[in-house]
C-alpha cells in the first residue's frame, strides 16, 4: 500500500558499506525535485547510527533502518515492504550520474501510466542495453532479449510499488536463490502493459577488481566458496522457467543458452585467477544442462589440468590485448 504522496523510494541495501554509501548519497546530494523522493537505507549489520552524518550530504529525506542478517533475498523483500511510494528503486553499491536524478523523476512524470522503467547503466565500457533513445519496448520479449539476466540488476530497476507488493505473496519459493529480485522483476514485467526504457546512463557501476573477487569469495582459512554458478548458472534459469509460458519460446531458450554460457566461462576465468574452483561443477553441469552439447565442451574443459586452461586462455586473449595496445596509441 503506498502511505504518502512522494513519487518514488531510492531503497539502498548495503552491508557495513558506509564509505559506498556516502559516495552514492553524495551522487543525489541537492537535487529540484527532493519533495518528490525518499532514500530508505536498509542495512542488516551492526553499525551506529549515521543517519545524521548522511542527512547533511542531501535535501532528500532519509531514514535508516537497522534489520535482521538474513541474507540479500529477505533483505529486499523487507525494504520494498517498507518502501511507503508510488515507485521503488532498488540501488546497490553504485552511483547515479550527476544531475540524473531529477531527470529520471521528470521521465517517470511524462509516464506515469507505466508500471516498470529500466534506468540503463555503464560498467566501464559496457552498457546494460544498446539502444540509441528513450522508448517504450516494443513488448516483454524486447526487454528480454536486450536487457537478459541483466533484469536481476536491482539498481536498473524502477517499479510501481503496488505491483511489487503483489510479487511478494509469491515469491517465497525463490528465497534463497540470491535472485529474488529477478523474480519480482519479472514478476512486474508480466503484468504491465507498458514498460520504459531510459536508454541514456543513469546508473555508474563500477566493475569488480580481482581483489573485490578474492575478498569476497575466499574465506579466512583460504577456501574458495564462491556460490556464482549455482546463483547465476542455475538459480536464474529456474525463475526464468517459472516465468517462461508469458514469453516466446525462442527468447527463453537463447537466454537461458546466453547465461549457462556465461557461467561456466565465468567458473573459468574465476579458476584462474584463483575466485572460483571446477570443484562440483560437472555434477551441476550435467544434472542441469545434459541436454545441450555446449554442457560437455564445459565439462571437458573444468576436468583438465589448469595450466592448459591457463595456455589456452592467454591464447584466446591475445587479440583482445592487442585491439586494447593498439587503441591507446
């Protein structure tokens, strides 16, 4: 149920990220339209309370609240449940382009009858979808064809908080998948007849470093536990499935072959700079995907030695590192 007037709820999840935060905070400092936006920070770690130290970098109304460390699902699912505004838009570790805001904010006015809006962003030299003017899709194919597994973005994501309420009475299957807000995302998709596409960059996402892998995927005794593939390799394909019958066939097929794509070359890259491991992963890979050739091309390369892997991957770079040498001369 929305309970006030303001347009739109900025619902930043983070976790004992204080020095992201006050960059994103910073991003949205002082903006026209702040009698139309909230920032509802959910945070589930033990920290003091800054409220007042991040009130002072904005004019946007700001409210803190302090939850329960049960995981990312459970932590979206309660601050789109707090979320008091027509619209919520989830925002991670990231920043909004200078003067951004207030743009989107005239952009959701001028299409106020669309439920879902997608604020494109760029991760260096990648942009979340290639598309030359702000439009309607065409249809929820469109989006699924440009957007992919990029739909599980939360902060591309902008939607009608009431939908977003009703996704949540179905969502409970899905918790534990760390993608419960591809499902509601989805979700939103399927029931909306008009969906938006902000194709300009709203959103800076700033790639993950080697380091960032390492720190977060390696434990203190210098095990490996990095749960992407089942997360993205699986748990993804399974609400894609949920969700299948609303699209065309063909589309739910190329996505789902993009993304066991990805993963198991995700596993790959991880495996050799020492985030990931093939450990297990054929069992997935086989129970998961035996029916598609690409799975035993997969399975074949996670089973040899790594330094053959390592040979062929230098290899395969090569090109890539020369377009790179001869574009900074």
């Amino acid at each position: 149920m929305v309970k006030n007037n303001r347009l739109i709820t900025l619902c930043v999840l983070t976790k004992n990220q204080h020095k992201k935060l006050k960059k994103l905070i910073k991003s949205i400092s002082f903006i026209k339209n702040n009698h139309d936006v909230e920032i509802l920070i959910y945070d589930d770690s033990e920290i003091p309370n800054k409220k007042k130290d991040l009130q002072n970098l904005t004019n946007i109304n700001l409210t803190i609240k302090e939850g329960k460390k049960e995981g990312i699902d459970k932590a979206v699912i309660n601050i789109s449940t707090l979320a008091e505004s027509k619209f919520i838009w989830w925002l991670g570790d990231d920043e909004i382009f200078p003067k951004k805001l207030d743009h989107v904010i005239n952009i959701i006015k001028q299409h106020i009858s669309s439920n879902f809006f997608w604020a494109n962003y760029k991760r260096g030299e990648f942009s979340g979808i290639n598309l030359s003017e702000n439009r309607y899709f065409k249809d929820k194919d469109e989006i699924l064809k440009l957007a992919g597994l990029g739909l599980g973005f939360c902060s591309a994501l902008i939607m009608k908080k009431k939908i977003v309420t009703e996704s949540l009475k179905t969502v409970r299957p899905f918790i534990g998948s760390y993608f419960v807000t591809l499902y509601i995302c989805m979700f939103v998709i399927i029931n909306s007849k008009r969906l938006y596409c902000i194709s300009e960059h709203i959103i800076k996402n700033k790639p993950a470093s080697k380091e960032d892998f390492i720190e977060n995927m390696i434990d203190k005794n210098g095990v490996i536990n990095n749960p992407g593939f089942e997360i993205f390799g699986i748990n993804s394909i399974k609400i894609f499935n949920h969700f299948g019958h609303h699209f065309e066939k063909k589309t739910i097929k190329k996505i789902k072959r993009k993304i066991f794509r990805d993963a198991w070359k995700g596993v790959i890259v991880g495996w050799i700079g020492g985030w990931d491991s093939p450990k297990g992963k054929t069992k997935l890979i086989f129970n998961n995907y035996k029916f598609i050739p690409e799975a035993y091309l997969a399975i074949f390369l996670l089973n040899i030695p790594k330094f053959i892997i390592v040979l062929l991957y230098n290899i395969f770079m090569i090109p890539k590192k020369v377009s790179i040498y001869v574009r900074s001369k």
